[in-house]
C-alpha cells in the first residue's frame, strides 16, 4: 500500500532533533525537507508543497501557529503534526484542527507509526 505521506516538511529549530527525524522518515522513503524558521518553513511549504508539515510551535522568527495563519491566508492545505514542547491548549488544536499533538519529549516510534499509517486507517487525534 502507498504512503499517506510522500513528502514531508520538518519545522523544528533545534538542529538535532530535526535531523534525527529527518533521517529516520527517509529511511522509511519518505522525501523530507527541513526548516529552523518559520520563514524558511513558509518558502519550503510554497516551493515543495509537502503532503504533511511537523511543525514545532516555537520558532526563533515567529512562531508555528502564524505559520499555520499565513497558510490559511494563502488558501493553502497542509496536513499538521504539532511537536512542541509548549503545552497546546484545547482552543488552538479547534482553531488549527492538526492531525496530532504531539508533546515533546516524545518517543520517536510515536512521531514514526503516525506519519506511516495507511490511508485508510485514521490518524489518532493526540500521543502523549
């Protein structure tokens, strides 16, 4: 069965968790492309249009819910998976509706097992 998810944008500013997940989804065949800033996530999201953005709430720039309110702004579509060490609150995940939360620190098989479900089995709602 196909990937859901083919093509993927991390967003997370701390360099090495970033490249731990970056390597661990290309070894699972996924195409990842990384970002340590919400402008740098902005550009990859217009040039790469990712099929699933991990994105981290606190960026050096600007943080990860106005990246998520510039895509709005922009009419664009990106499946989302909150990591983030901030504590997200109930208003926010009804406001953005991302596909996951998932708490940082978080076990690596959690983020893994999420991003390779099928398409036809639902992604689950939040991993703490």
């Amino acid at each position: 069965m196909a990937k859901r998810y083919r093509t993927i944008l991390v967003v997370e500013d701390e360099a090495t968790l970033r490249q731990v997940i970056t390597r661990n989804l290309e070894a699972r065949g996924h195409a990842v492309r990384g970002a340590a800033t919400a402008t740098e996530a902005l550009r990859h999201l217009t040039d790469l249009k990712p099929d699933l953005m991990l994105l981290d709430i606190n960026l050096p720039d600007r943080s990860g819910w106005d990246v998520l309110r510039e895509l709005r702004e922009r009419g664009m579509e990106v499946a989302t998976v909150i990591v983030s060490a901030v504590r997200v609150s109930p208003t926010r995940l009804e406001e953005f509706r991302p596909l996951a939360y998932l708490p940082k620190p978080f076990p690596l098989d959690a983020l893994l097992r999420l991003v390779d479900s099928e398409e036809d089995e639902p992604a689950p709602p939040e991993v703490e």
